[in-house]
C-alpha cells in the first residue's frame, strides 16, 4: 500500500475518495491512531470491490489496524453483513454496482443509517465531486494512497460522526426535558405553561391560547389533545378569522339539505367530526357576535343545531380556543361577548413571543434545522457563529413560525455542511428590504405589463399589513379598505396563509 503520493486532481483517470457521513453513533475501538474512543471494542468494516488486490491489500492494511475486515464483490452480500452485524464503515466501489450510484447511495442511507459508507472510484470527476459535496460528503482524496491518508480519512470520518451523534444525543436529552410533544422551551415561562398543560390534559376543561400569531397555539393545542383521553379521537382544527360569517355557522355545526342554496345534501360540521376527541377553535377574537353567542350554547348546555335543522344533538367535544389578540379590551368594545369570555377562560394560557425568550432561538434552530433536513435531504449539520449571531439578534416579529421558515429557506440555499448569515432572509441579517412600511419602492426594471408589475407591490402591501395587525384577517381588511373575502384571495394568490400563523 505504500506508495508515492501524486498531486490532488479529479481528471477521470485517477481514483477518488467520497466519504458520506451516514454514521450517527460512535463506536470505540483499539487503533493507536484514534485516542479519542475507547480501546475495547474493534471497528468492524465491510470492503466492496471486484479488485480482488485492491481489496486484499486495504483489508490487509485495516486488519493491522485492528480493525475486522469483510470483503466481497457482490452487493448482495454486502447487504447481508450490513443486516446481519452491527458495521461501522462500508468501502464502496460502485463500478461494480450497475445503475444510479446515487440512487444507490441514498438507499444505504435511508436502509443503513449506523454505518459510514466511503466510495471508492476510478471514473472521478468535478462533477461528481460537486455533486458528493452537495449530498454531504465532507472530503474526497485522489488514489494512489499512503496508508497514513487512509488511517486520516477513517479517523476524520468518525470524528464526524461523533459529533454528530453528540448533537442527536444532546437534542433528544433537551427534548425530553424541556419539551411537549413538538413545542420544545428553555424558558421558565414557557416551561410553567408546559406544567399546566400537563394538570389540565387529564380534563374536559376548556383551554384558551392567547399569544401573537406564530407563537406555537395550534401546536399546543395538538399537544394538550395528544396527552388527554381523547389522544385516540379526532382533533380537528378550524380558524374562525378564515371564513366568511355566512360560511362559519355551517362549517362549525353543519346543515341540513335545503338549508341554502347550495346545499344538496346534509353535511357534518366540524363539531361532530370532532366527536369524542378536540375542537380547536382558532382566532376566536374574530368569530362574529351571532356566532358567539351560538359557542356559548355548546359550552354551557353541550348541544347544539345544524343549520337549517331542528334537532339538537349533542357534543362530546373537548373545546381549545385561541386568540392573538388580548379579548379584554374587546369586551370592553363591545365586539364579544363578556359572558362568553368569562366562560371560556377557565385554564387561560399566556404565549411569550419569541423576541422575548431568545435563549430557546438556538433551540428552536436545531429543531427546525433537523426537521427540514430530513424532510429536504440535505446534509446540513449546523450554523456557521455568523449565522448563530444573526439568528439571535433578530427580534423574530412573526415569532416561532417566521424562525421555521427562515431555517427551511436556509437549508433549501445551502450549498456547505453549515448554514452561513448569507443563507437566511435579508431581514434577519439585517440588509435593507426594498419596501418596508414608508421605504422607497423599488420598481421592477425588466419591461412587463403593467398587471403583472403591481402584483409584487401589492404583495408586500398586503403583507405589511397583516403583520401590523398580528395577521388579524378583519383589521386588515378594514385598513386596507377591501372586504375580507378580497383579502382572503389575495392572501391565497400571493401564498401568504403560508407566512406566519397561529
């Protein structure tokens, strides 16, 4: 195995070396060359390759290492020793796997996440190098070589791994103390709301949410119905501030056939969907006087009527409210119902935004970071100080949701194993916005009709308005001078229901 280093290339006639991290836990082993695990227990590694002197001469190389070594030119039995033993490292020739290498690649991953798997291959190219860099490869060497770049390429490849395995460990320790079911918090106040979700979880008591919108409600909410005795019945969901008045009382109780023009059958409304199990009803603060009054029925007398209907039937629905507005200050307007808030605030949970607890920022950050990594595909690691820094420092006006789709906007432009403060959106890291509020307005250079150059205008109008009115649909409407349905399609035409929410 010893011989003369060449220079690094990736022309195609030289072998290349991919490493891609797929390994989460550590293992010990007795090698003099790793000193930082543990001398008790022996790395096991698997050799794919029908060079039989290649793979002679690097098991040979591994076994003096200490290391057991398995080689085969078959995939098939490769796979056996992977699903039969626990394999730390796999060495991967794909030239002697016929089809999509990383179709190929992807599929060990997904099959055999506790094992590293290092390619091995004679066809290297900057593309390919480009695009194992993309998929999260951390490193790649040029053959011949030395046995000293093997034994570093094998110790750089557990190192990593260690460290990612420490991150896992780290994040589910947290999770487990500092967590209800996905809403995760350092923070004492957040952490007396979890308690109290606990104490009432065991109840039928109604339970009112009230924080600014993107603050977790709807996520509480799910997690307070998971950990009640209705965790095997429906939870259903609707928001009050989406529909239309004349919309609301059907979607909540139902209707019979011929109750309205259009309706041509009976139709369930989500309350009896919700049968047995939770109702959560968001944006209560916009839910009409008439349709208050209706609430306050079901929750006093549990019953209620369809519309268009005569019989009264009961709900055995467990009822959690929202709202991202204080409701006192309402009541003293006029605009609800003070028997109707007296009777829903029975366990009453104030939400803090999270420019008030940014200690759970770098939390949340991990979280969100796992999770559209997993659901993206992307080997992304961590963030980069730069990008920590930004994080923090950004004052979060959409609160937790604006966190989450700031995190998965950075996986999806990220192009290194970090997310770097280029990766987030320009108002996290602070550059100027084209408009803002009473900034200039940047117009559009490229020639376009004159429809299309208003939409981004209008977008980001409409957009200011929502978040200067914590996305109350009713208040913006009524700023903006429109009618709620106009707004409503103008929030789906722009996509901004996917913009922060309860």
């Amino acid at each position: 195995m010893r011989r003369q280093k060449l220079k690094t290339s990736l022309l195609p006639t030289h072998y290349s070396l991919l490493i891609y991290p797929l390994l989460l836990p550590p293992h010990p082993t007795d090698t003099n060359h790793m000193p930082t695990v543990a001398d008790d227990t022996r790395r096991r590694i698997v050799l794919l390759d029908d060079d039989r002197i290649l793979r002679d001469s690097l098991s040979a190389l591994l076994v003096r290492e200490g290391h057991d070594v398995i080689g085969t030119d078959t995939l098939d039995d490769a796979r056996s020793q992977l699903t039969g033993n626990t394999v730390d490292l796999l060495l991967l020739d794909p030239a002697c796997v016929p089809g999509d290498n990383a179709k190929l690649l992807r599929e060990l991953r997904r099959d055999f996440p506790e094992t590293v798997c290092v390619v091995v291959t004679g066809f290297g190219s900057i593309e390919g190098a480009v695009e194992a860099t993309r998929a999260g490869a951390f490193e790649y060497l040029t053959k011949p070589l030395i046995d000293d770049e093997i034994r570093m390429v094998v110790q750089k490849a557990l190192q990593q791994q260690r460290l990612v395995f420490e991150n896992h460990a780290l994040r589910k320790q947290v999770d487990g103390q500092f967590a209800l079911e996905n809403v995760i918090s350092r923070d004492p106040r957040m952490l007396k709301i979890f308690d109290t979700l606990h104490a009432a979880a065991d109840t039928s008591a109604t339970v009112l949410l009230v924080g600014e919108s993107g603050t977790g409600k709807s996520m509480l909410a799910k997690a307070l119905h998971k950990r009640s005795p209705r965790r095997d019945k429906p939870f259903v969901e609707i928001s009050c501030g989406a529909l239309p008045e004349t919309l609301l009382e059907s979607e909540l109780f139902g209707h019979k056939k011929g109750a309205f023009t259009g309706a041509d059958s009976d139709k369930p409304g989500r309350f009896a969907l919700a049968e047995g199990g939770t109702i959560f009803l968001d944006e209560i603060n916009s839910a009409p006087l008439s349709m208050q009054v209706k609430l306050l029925r079901v929750l006093q007398e549990k019953t209620y009527e369809p519309v268009g209907g005569v019989e009264q039937l009961r709900a055995d629905v467990r009822v959690v409210l929202a709202t991202n507005q204080k409701l006192e200050p309402l009541v003293e307007a006029g605009t609800f119902r003070q028997d109707l808030f007296y009777r829903i605030n029975v366990v009453t949970l104030d939400l803090p935004p999270l420019r008030e607890r940014a200690g759970d920022v770098p939390l949340l950050a991990e979280k969100f970071l796992k999770q559209h990594v997993e659901e993206i595909g992307r080997q992304v690691i961590g963030f980069t100080d730069d990008a920590m820094v930004a994080l923090q420092s950004y004052d979060w006006p959409g609160s937790v949701r604006e966190l989450q789709n700031a995190i998965e906007r950075a996986v999806i432009l990220c192009r290194a194993t970090r997310i770097d403060a280029a990766d987030l959106p320009d108002t996290v890291t602070g550059k100027k916005r084209d408009f803002t509020g009473g900034e200039h307005l940047v117009l559009p250079i490229a020639p376009m009709p004159l429809k299309d150059a208003l939409e981004e205008p209008e977008r980001r109008i409409i957009l200011a308005a929502l978040e200067r009115n914590d996305w109350n649909r009713n208040v913006t409407a009524d700023e903006l001078e429109i009618n709620r349905t106009t707004l409503y399609k103008k929030i789906r035409k722009y996509r901004l229901d996917l913009g922060p929410a309860a």
